[in-house]
C-alpha cells in the first residue's frame, strides 16, 4: 500500500519517470502487479510496453530532487497519494478508460466516495453568472452532494466557496501540482479547500500550470462526478471539453440557459440543443442525477438569490425596468429613463446596493434575477 514506505517509493519512481503516463503506466500495472514488481521486471518488460530505451534510466534512477519535493511533500499534514491500487481510489474515476495513476491529495481523501456534482463555467463569468453558480453550489451542497470543480476563476472558484460557506463538501482539481495555486488569486480558497475539502492532483509537487494539462484535469472532473452542470460558457470553452468527457462517460451533463445576446451563454444554449438537460432550478439537477427532490430542497423553486423585495424610490424603479438581462450601456439607460447621469447613477448604485443589478466589465449593467422577482 502507499502508506508503506517503500511502496511509496516505487510508486513515486513510476509517477516521476518521463513517457510513464496512464496507458503505459497501466499496462505495466496489469503485467506485472504492483509498482515494485514493475521496477524489479527490468528493460526487457518496460521495452515490451512500448518504453524506448532512452527512458529507462528514468526507472532505474530517478531524480533525486523530484522525489525529494514529492517526499517532503507528502510527509506534511493532511496529505496522501491514493494510487490507482489503493481502496480510497474512486470508483467512478476507475471507469473512464484512462484514469491517473494516482491522486496527489491534500485535505480529506474520504471525499473521493462521496457523491459528486462538478460545477463547471467561464473565467470571464457575469454577475448573474457567479450568483447562478454560487446559489446552485450551496443548494446542491445542502442537498448532501459534493461539489467538484477545477479552481479556476470565475464560476469554478464561485462554486467552490459556497459549497463550503453551506456547510458542505468540495474537491478542486487542479491543473498544476499539490503545492501550486493557479490562479495565485485563489491562494486563499486553496487553503480553505485543504483544510475543509479535498484538493486533488495527478500533477506531482513541484509542477506548474502548462496549458496541457487543463485538458487531463478537466477529464478528471468529468470522471469523478455523477453530473457536470455548465453554468456559463462561451461558445469554444475548456467547460465545453469537460461537458464531452462527462457525456462519454456516461454522467448526466445540464446547462444553465441564458439569453441569446450573451456571448457567455452561447455554450450552454448549444449544449442544451445537442442534448444536454437544461437546468433552471436545483429540482432539475437533483432529478436528473435520480435523487430525491423532496424536503428543503424541492421549495427552493429558481435557483436565484432570496429575500423579500426592497422599497426602491421611483428613479430606481423606473431605472429597474430599463435594465435588459443582456446587459444595457449607461447611455442606453439615459435614453431609456430620461433621467439625468447624476440621477442615474444614483439609481443604479441603489440598485446594486439591493442586489437587483451588477455593473459588468465594459461600463454596462445586468439584471441580476431574484427568487420573489
């Protein structure tokens, strides 16, 4: 097992050696058994699964400050290697036809069994974007699913907050090695996650975001969830790719729709036309996965943000009205309202301060829909 020590050596000698990658990998695993037994087979059986010559040196001696990094690393608190071999392993992940040879993991392993729901979208999200995915996420987490993601900015990093703020569980999925945080903005959320969820990685320690390996986490998230709801996406987007692994393997994929007039909804729109579940209330979600929608959950009604209505002054009544979903430039509104830029603006900050419009990159503004509205 990885607990042992020098099972774990042999495991992180396989992992480290370059051109050793879940194909390979695996078919030296099924040969041989155990990542010992595939050190001590030697160059005939690594030539015989498709290992050229000029790496098995890779096998035999390992760098030296790799495997330092990847030991110092897991000696620390919270953090495992659940290899392939190991009962912690997820099953779901077990049957995607090309699962990572193990998982980097920082935080609670026990998450791995836990029934999932990845919460995919845009970087670039809207306001009504990040609210959608945030109200979805605590619903869902409060639901007893955990929330998946790939800590990116926009609507992943959303997603993972609020699962967390419900009270519930996250596991990120990162593109990078353990010991990364990419973006650097989310430092803060990656600690958070390690120390309350799960942070994930088939990256060893050391390793930093390269384009290629978004692709392989996204496959990943894919895997380990039941579904993969899409909250915003543009019409060529890494949620998109996620959205396609998960439909080939099987996992229910919904999408959020939107309006026609956003560049970020064209995703989802096109995903629902090709056959993807549209997702308007976390009831949708929840029945599309063949769980119970009874008890809090099935009052939630849309998945927007709650409370009572306020009193709004006329200007900002009449400034409400004017504001389209798909978002509306300030000049647009003084032409709408008749109102002046003074008193526009005035409107429109009350309207922010209500949680009823958010201002978008650009200068324009959004509605953002609410459950009374």
């Amino acid at each position: 097992m990885t607990d042992d020590g020098a099972d774990r050596e042999a495991w992180l000698t396989l992992l480290l050696a370059p051109g050793v990658g879940p194909v390979t990998g695996m078919r030296l695993l099924e040969q041989h058994g155990s990542a010992a037994a595939v050190l001590d087979a030697g160059p005939g059986a690594w030539r015989a699964a498709g290992l050229p010559d000029a790496l098995h040196d890779a096998l035999r001696r390992p760098d030296p400050d790799a495997l330092d990094t990847c030991r110092r690393w897991l000696d620390g608190e919270r953090r495992a290697l659940v290899t392939i071999d190991d009962a912690r392993y997820p099953q779901r992940l077990l049957q995607t036809g090309c699962p990572p040879l193990a998982l980097y993991c920082l935080g609670d392993p026990s998450l791995l069994a836990q029934e999932q729901i990845a919460i995919v979208g845009a970087r670039s999200a809207s306001a009504q974007g990040l609210e959608d995915a945030r109200a979805f996420a605590s619903e869902l987490a409060r639901a007893g699913l955990c929330v998946t993601s790939g800590m990116a900015s926009g609507i992943d990093g959303a997603a993972h907050a609020a699962a967390l703020d419900a009270g519930g569980a996250t596991i990120a999925v990162a593109g990078t090695g353990p010991d990364r945080v990419y973006p650097a903005r989310h430092r803060a959320l990656a600690h958070r996650i390690g120390d309350h969820g799960l942070l994930v990685s088939e990256f060893p320690p050391g390793t930093g975001a390269r384009p290629g390996h978004f692709p392989r986490r996204n496959r990943i998230i894919a895997g380990l969830a039941l579904g993969v709801l899409v909250v915003e996406a543009a019409a060529r987007s890494g949620s998109l790719i996620t959205a396609k692994l998960a439909a080939e393997y099987g996992r229910e994929v919904l999408a959020v729709p939107g309006s026609i007039h956003r560049p970020l909804a064209r995703g989802c729109n096109a995903l629902i036309r090709e056959g993807a579940q549209l997702a308007e209330t976390v009831q949708d979600v929840l029945r599309a996965l063949g769980r119970s929608t009874g008890g809090s959950a099935a009052t939630l009604g849309p998945v927007t943000s709650s409370g009572a209505s306020p009193a709004l002054s006329a200007n900002a009544a009449l400034t409400l009205d004017a504001v389209h979903d798909a978002g509306s430039a300030f000049d647009q509104l003084v032409a709408r309202t008749g109102l002046d830029v003074q008193a526009l603006s005035s409107a429109l900050l009350e309207l922010e301060i209500a949680g009823l419009v958010a201002s978008e990159p650009g200068g324009s503004f959004s509605r953002l829909a609410r459950a009374d509205a």
